[in-house]
C-alpha cells in the first residue's frame, strides 16, 4: 500500500508519460470529500469508469457531482478527444462501496480478477479513479487517443508507486452494482498498460527499438562454428607448411595459438562489418 500521490507529484508523472493535452480544473489540488468515511490512503489501487454518458458539461459535473452525490466524483476525466481534466485531489466519490475479494485481488496484484462478492470495503478510501465520456452502449468505442491516453493515466499511477498493471481495475469488476463499466476487454487494457510500464515513460507505440552497435571494445559473439572452421583452416595450413620445409609434419604450436587468435579476431573484425551493413539497411 502507498501514501497518495501529492498533486505535484501527479503532474510530473502525467507528463512524464506523455500525457500533454491537460487542463488544470479551479482549486483540483485541494478539491476532495475531506476525511469521510474511511479517509483516504493509504491506497493500492487505480479503477476505470465511464461516465455512462456523453456531452458537454461532463467535466463540470465531474467536478461538481450533483445533490445526491457531491463532488468530485472522479480523480480525472477524460473526454473523447484525449483532453485530460484534473477534477480533484484526495478522497473522491467515484468507488463507492466495494467488494473485498476485488479488492484483495489488486492488492496482491493478481493477474486473476475475480467476480466481486458483497460490498464491504470503502472503494473512496483505497483507490484512485479515472472517468471516460463515453455512453456505455455496446457500438460505441473509445476513440484511439483517448483510449491512449487511458493507458498512460493508469500507466503513470503504477509507475509512481512501483505496481503492476494487475493494480488498475474497473469499476465493474469491483462491485456487482456497476457490471459494464466500462464496456472494455480490461484484461486487454491491463496487458496495454503493462506494455507501457516495460519501457521508460517516454515511450510511445510504435517507436523503432534501438540496436546498439558495438564499440571497439565490445566483443562480438562468435559461434562455435565460427571458431572451429578458422582454427581448423589454420592447423591444416600450418602443418602442410612444415612438411614441405621439413619433410615432415611439425606441430608448430607458437605460431598455432598466435594465427589462431589472429584469425578470430579478423573473423570478429568481419561480423563487425556486417552489422554495420545491417544497421545501416534498417536505418534507410
């Protein structure tokens, strides 16, 4: 479990994973439900909602809630375009009552997330929480930046704390009260967060991975084969030398282990080469 993050801390991460298109809602760093119920922290959790719901006004209400359930009812809201809200800072009403089994599952980051029993824990308490504009029906996807941009929020809580992606859960593998929030594969979602958490936060899909070429003081991995061909080539040429000098055959054992280590490294010097060759086909 971990101290929350501080509202500082929070935008250096989102930014640090990439996460540009910001907007800063009016006081979020101290806007939260105050210490009711259970308080807030410490947590192990981060969960995805979707605001059932589309239009203009949603990061308003996110902000505000309404009579029977007061803001800030989420941490973030994300709208479709990717434009990400800062609502509030704290405890929030976004969990509600949750169950411990579910609970217990990304507590001990299990990959398995069972299907929640009663309601008995204080989801507010525990856990961060991300809403998603989207209208919950079944033909309505999330657009690819928003989704994206889903990833790296979940990405950079985990990050900041040092979980796993077995730490995000949805709001309807939480409670039986919410069963298709949000409508996403989150195993899917989960293996996407993963993806970002194994590279640096900088990161963006698609990005060519870098081969480093080796220096001048790297050696180059060589088979066996490679090495029992030249070793042998050079035997066989050295002992054919002595016979015709001698008349017969003379193990010339010096000049074996000096020509053997010369012709390895003109091997390495080759393969250097070819990779260079290679890098430079891929770079084109």
């Amino acid at each position: 479990m971990a101290t929350p993050m501080t509202a500082d801390e929070w935008l250096d991460a989102l930014r640090k994973e990439g996460v540009t298109d910001i907007v800063e809602m009016p006081g979020w760093r101290t806007h939260n439900r105050g210490q009711r119920g259970d308080g807030w922290g410490d947590v192990h959790a981060t969960m995805v909602h979707h605001t059932a719901g589309e239009g203009s006004g949603l990061a308003d209400y996110c902000y505000r809630g309404n009579a029977d359930l007061p803001g800030p009812v989420c941490h973030d809201f994300l709208a479709r375009s990717g434009r990400l809200y800062l609502v509030g800072n704290g405890r929030t009403n976004h969990a509600g009552m949750v169950a411990r089994n579910a609970y217990d599952a990304v507590l001990n980051e299990r990959a398995e997330h069972p299907a929640p029993g009663p309601d008995e824990l204080d989801g507010n308490a525990r856990s961060y929480g991300l809403e998603v504009e989207n209208s919950g029906a079944a033909d309505r996807p999330w657009p690819k930046v928003q989704y994206d941009v889903a990833v790296r929020v979940q990405a950079a809580r985990c990050r900041f704390h040092g979980w796993s992606a077995d730490s995000v859960w949805a709001h309807k593998e939480a409670t039986r009260r919410k069963p298709l929030d949000p409508r996403i594969p989150m195993d899917t979602f989960r293996e996407d967060v993963a993806e970002r958490l194994r590279h640096p936060a900088s990161w963006n899909p698609g990005d060519k991975p870098t081969t480093p070429t080796p220096s001048k003081e790297e050696p180059v991995a060589l088979s066996k084969d490679d090495v029992a061909q030249a070793v042998l080539a050079y035997r066989e040429k050295k002992a054919d030398e002595a016979s015709k000098k001698k008349g017969r055959r003379i193990p010339d054992v010096y000049g074996y282990i000096v020509g053997t280590y010369t012709t390895v490294q003109g091997i390495a010097a080759d393969l250097k080469k070819v990779l260079a060759l290679l890098d430079a086909q891929k770079e084109k």
